[in-house]
C-alpha cells in the first residue's frame, strides 16, 4: 500500500477544499469527488490498496481522503487525463508543515501524518500561518 500527497492549489481551508469537491465542476458522472491530473500513477495497484490522497493546505497536511479508482478523463482538448476518484469523507490528520512541490507524489505509509484524535478534531482551527509556525517548531 502506498498514499499521494498532493497541494490544494487554491484552498484556504479544508472546508473551502470540501465545498469545491461538493460542487458539480469537481465531480465525476457518479457524483464522487475527483481530482484531474496529467500523470497516471505507475503504482496504481498499490494505491488502491487502501491508499488515501494527503492534502497539503496552506503549507500543512491536514486531511487525507481514500483514494476508490483511478477514471480515465477527456476533456475538450481530447488529451487523456487521470480522475484520481475519492471517498467524499474529509478524514483530520495531524497537522504536518510541508513544502510546496508540483504535481503529486508518493507518500510511504511510515512518513504520512497521523490521523487526528478527537480532541484535534473538536479544536477551532487556527489560521494557517499561526500552524505552520507552530507545527515548524514542533508544537503540533
């Protein structure tokens, strides 16, 4: 079993990036959320093998979702696309810093964030740059 770690590209929040994959642009003809990417993922199997999809926000990973299939997709210019298909389930993980990068990538289960307690869950979030002053200096 092997994730993906990928940028909300334009998210402030992980209830911003939840109402984005809420709406009819985000989902696929079987009303599954899905993210459109270039690349087919080479170790596919692997990330069907109850692999998620870790969203960076803001510079943090704060959520994972379980990725179902992978759609192949055609837009208007006819060149074929991943659908990366998700479990519409937001799932909290702790909060991580990471540094921006292009694309997605492969994380190893062993270096993905944990995923949240209910006492992490329950908390007001805090603004972004506040967490990711305190997760770089190890306080979350």
């Amino acid at each position: 079993m092997i994730n993906l770690i990928k940028l909300s590209v334009g998210s402030e929040s992980v209830a911003a990036m939840a109402r984005w994959q809420a709406s009819a642009q985000a989902q696929g003809p079987d009303g599954l959320p899905r993210h459109v990417t270039r690349m087919w993922p080479k170790r596919e199997a692997e990330v069907l093998d109850g692999g998620s999809i870790y969203w960076v926000v803001k510079g943090l990973v704060l959520c994972r979702q379980r990725v179902l299939r992978f759609d192949e997709v055609r837009r208007a210019d006819g060149i074929p696309r991943c659908g990366i298909v998700l479990d519409p389930t937001l799932i909290p993980v702790a909060a991580t810093p990471k540094r921006p990068f292009q694309g997605w990538r492969y994380l190893k289960p062993e270096d993905a964030p944990r995923d949240a307690d209910a006492s992490e869950i329950d908390e007001t979030p805090l603004p972004p740059s506040l967490s990711v002053a305190l997760a770089e200096i190890g306080v979350l």
